[in-house]
C-alpha cells in the first residue's frame, strides 16, 4: 500500500512529492499532537522534538521544491510554496498533481497473458 505517496525517487517531482508528504505529516503532527502536549499537559518536549524534525522536513521540502521547480513550472511551484504552509495544503497538492500525472499518462495495457 502506498498511501498516495510516489514510489520513486529518480525524479525531481518523485523526490519532492515525497519530502512534501513527511513535511504535510510533520506538520499536522506538531499542531495536533506535540502542541496540545505542551499547552494541555506541560509537555515541552514534545513540540521540541517534533519541532525540530518539521523545521529540518520544511528546509529539506524547499530544497526539494527548488530543484523540482522546472519541471513543476512557475506557477505550481509558487502554488506549491504557499500550500506548504497550510495545514493539509502539501496533501491536496499531491493529490491534484497525482491526477495530472493520470491525465497526462496514456492508460497502459493490462498484458493478460499465462
């Protein structure tokens, strides 16, 4: 099972889907888990250590985003760097450029031979 998430990494775009997805994961770990840790129950350490991860997650999506930004194209690459600081924006892109990626593949044939 995939999760929606791009088996490969030999691209660009396959390499940024991917680092967006963590960095989508991360996010909603640190406001929905890590910070009613530490306003609900005093725990620091939670938004410390999931704070860390999504900052070094958001530098390494940026990254990413830079370099998959020619194949992206201006226009979704900007749209790309706005999403990715809305909570779930980095899923909804991922799922819009997956059916892209559908529209734009030729339906392959399914070979039915034993």
């Amino acid at each position: 099972m995939s999760l929606g998430i791009p088996a490969s990494v030999a691209t660009p775009l396959g390499r940024f889907r991917i680092v967006a997805f963590w960095e989508g994961v991360s996010f909603l770990l640190l406001l929905f888990v890590a910070m009613p840790l530490k306003y609900g129950l005093g725990i620091d350490m939670a938004v410390r250590v999931t704070g860390m991860a999504h900052g070094v997650l958001f530098i390494v999506c940026v990254v990413a985003l830079g370099l998959a930004a020619p194949v992206l194209g201006v226009g979704r690459a900007i749209l790309a760097s706005v999403l990715s600081l809305v909570p779930c924006g980095t899923f909804w892109l991922e799922a819009r450029l997956r059916r892209d990626e559908r529209k734009t593949d030729p339906p392959s044939a399914i070979n039915c031979t034993f």
